[in-house]
C-alpha cells in the first residue's frame, strides 16, 4: 500500500516533467511528511478520546489514586508512544531507495523512544511518590530525596543507552568508561552526593520530619519540604529559608517535635527579688498573709509545724533568730506554686515548680518552671504573660520588691 502511494506520487511528478531520481526523491520526502502526520493525528485522536473516555471516568471515580496518573501525565506520556513506533516501523517502507536516511531518522526515533520511555518511568515514580505522600508515614519518612535520586539515575541511564546505541557498543563499555571519570563526577556532583547522604541519614535516624518546628541559623520555623539538596522552611515571619540537606547532618540544629508531641510546652522563666525586702515574718505579716485564699491553710500549717518543732526542741523564740522562721519569699514561694497548681491552662501531668536561683547582683532569681497545655505559639505567650502578669503584681502584697536597676 505504502509503495503504490510512493508510485502515484513518483507518476505525478514525472508529469510534471521531473526526472526520475528527482520525482522518486520528492515522492520518498512526502510519503514520509505523511507519514510523521499520520502518527502525530492518529496521537492527537486516541488522546481527544481518552479526554472524552478514560479520562472523565477517572476524575469520576471515589479514588484519587488514578487521578494522580492524569496529573503526573502518565497516560499522555505513553500516547507519545504511538507515533513512535509506527514512524519506525514503517520508515523503512516510506524511503525504499534512501535506506541511508532511512537508518538516520530511525536512529532518532529510537531516541525519542528511549526518552519517552524515561519520561513514563519518571511520571510513574511520582506518582508513586504522590501516593505515599498521602499517607501518614509520609511525615515521618519523606521520600523526595529519594526519589529525585531514582529520577537522576533514570535520565543519566537514558543518556548512556542513547550514547550506547549511537556509537553502536554495549552498555557495560560505556560504564567502565565512566570509571575513569569517577573524580570528575565526584567534583561535579558532589552536593547532590553530600545531599542525598544528608536525606537518607535524616529519614533513617528519624532526625527531620515534614511539618517540623526547627531552628537553625537564620531559619527558624516550619519543614514544608525535603528535597535532596535542599530543606525548604517556612519562618515564623511567614519568610522561606533554604538549608543544604546535608548541612542539618554535619550541623546542630534545634528540632521543637518533642515539645509539639509532649503534653505540653515549657514555661521557664524567672523574676529577681531585691535582697533589701526579704526579712522574717512577723505575727503581723503572718496574719496579713492568711487573707490571702491561695496560701491560708498553708501558712496554718506550716505555723503548726514550726510551733510544734521549736516546742519539741525548746527552743527560745523571743528571739527571732533562734530555731525555725517564716520569711516573705518562702511564703511568696508557696503562693506561686499553689497559683500555678491552680491554673487550668497548664498541664498538671508534667513538672511544675518554684525554685530559687543562684543569688546574682541583680537579686534574687525565683524561676517559674512549667508546661502550659496550649502548645501553639500565639496563646503559649499568652499564658506565660498573664503569669507573670500576676506574680510581678503579687510581689508587693508580700512586702518583696522586683529587681530593678537604676
């Protein structure tokens, strides 16, 4: 069939007063034109169909799944196939007397068959990809390092077949001659080298997760993504800082997961108290305190215990260095604690504590040491702040004074 329409072309054009080796050429150059048509519309008809068929069925479906291959271009990537392989199996049909050219244009089909067969292995690791992002594992082990390596190796293979088939040698000779240009790879690709080393040790040492709270130089913020030279963060002033990959394994780096994963973010501050307002109570002091709701039975006890031992142990109390005393900051040490052990916003499951520092000249340090339950950062300041709102403000209802220089 191909051949008569060779032959009606080759009569026409010798009617037209050609000669012969022009005509059969002119005809040969037409019938392949015809043939590059004839499959680029027999790829641009099955893929109108498709987008009327397959293609409205699988946006149809519950799944999302299969909408991943319309995404990815899987489907339109194995079309690209149709052409190709009815150009090179008819080439040589369409150019009978040119087997020369014809070998040539075969070659760069079987070229464009190798990258469109790259192409459809590269959209189906994605979409793979794709679909173990939509899992919850995902988080915990991102892949895109990974994959991004896999995407690597297919093209540079792709490359090394092409080459192969070109200088017409196998591909094991092409590969031994690579190792003489092992140094010259190493240099040039050594930050992807360094990068997906940096990937594979993050995910396998559970180091780095999407969504992760890190700080680390400038960047300070969200994880939204890991690639295999670079981690993507998102700052805190909604600003995006790129790090090296490998830079969070050769570097320390601060990872919040834990306080994000425990019941609680921490609260650890303090407040100075100036030296000059800490005394003994007197009975005066004691009894101003007992109004106070937080610390009432607290002080009834503890003057109980104190009675009772000075008693046991004769103690003469007229002075009021002599055996156990009340000061203003242990009892403002105790109304913290019982402040704190009452606040509903913080977890109780946790540590709490008030604890004395090391005296400093700027007085001395009580630190407040808890876990507010709201993690997320705006209401954590917001608990922290109405604290110590409440603690700096309660200090002189103890005779203390805050620490202020001059």
């Amino acid at each position: 069939m191909i051949l008569k329409y060779i032959e009606i072309l080759t009569n026409l054009n010798l009617k037209m007063g050609l000669n012969e080796s022009l005509s059969i050429g002119l005809a040969e150059t037409v019938s392949t034109l015809s043939l590059l048509l004839l499959g680029f519309g027999i790829f641009f008809l099955v893929k109108f169909i498709l987008k009327k068929t397959v293609y409205k069925i699988i946006q149809r479906t519950t799944t999302k799944y299969d909408d991943l291959l319309i995404k990815n271009k899987v489907i339109g990537r194995i079309c690209l196939l149709i052409p190709a392989l009815l150009i090179g199996a008819l080439l040589p049909d369409v150019l009978p007397d040119f087997p020369d050219t014809a070998t040539s244009l075969g070659k760069l089909v079987k070229i464009f068959e190798i990258v469109i067969y790259t192409m459809i292995l590269s959209s189906i690791v994605t979409t793979l990809e794709d679909i173990y992002n939509t899992q919850e594992m995902s988080k915990l082990k991102p892949l895109t390092g990974l994959v991004q390596v896999i995407k690597i190796v297919l093209y540079v293979l792709a490359v090394l077949i092409i080459i192969a088939y070109l200088m017409n040698t196998k591909l094991s000779t092409i590969f031994i001659s690579l190792g003489t240009m092992s140094a010259v790879l190493m240099l040039v690709f050594q930050d992807t080298i360094k990068g997906f080393v940096g990937s594979i040790q993050l995910s396998a040492n559970d180091m780095l997760r999407i969504g992760d709270w890190i700080a680390v130089g400038p960047a300070d913020g969200n994880v939204l993504e890991i690639n295999l030279t670079t981690v993507k963060v998102q700052n805190w002033d909604n600003t995006i800082t790129t790090i090296p990959t490998y830079s969070l394994v050769s570097s320390p780096f601060t990872n919040w997961r834990g306080m994000s994963e425990s019941g609680g973010r921490r609260i650890a501050r303090t407040i100075n108290i100036d030296v000059n307002t800490i005394r003994y109570c007197t009975p005066e002091m004691i009894e101003k305190y007992k109004r106070y709701s937080l610390i009432r039975d607290y002080l009834i006890q503890k003057e109980e215990d104190i009675l009772e031992y000075n008693k046991a142990n004769r103690i003469d109390t007229s002075e009021i260095m002599n055996g156990r005393q009340q000061t203003n900051l242990g009892i403002f040490r105790a109304y913290i604690k019982a402040y704190i052990n009452h606040n509903p916003k913080l977890n109780h499951n946790l540590t709490m504590m008030v604890r004395q520092m090391q005296p400093t000249e700027f007085g001395v340090p009580l630190q407040i040491y808890a876990f507010s339950s709201d993690k997320q950062w705006t209401h954590y300041e917001d608990i922290q702040s109405d604290i110590f709102d409440h603690v700096i403000s309660a200090a002189a209802m103890f005779d203390l004074k805050i620490y202020q220089k001059h």
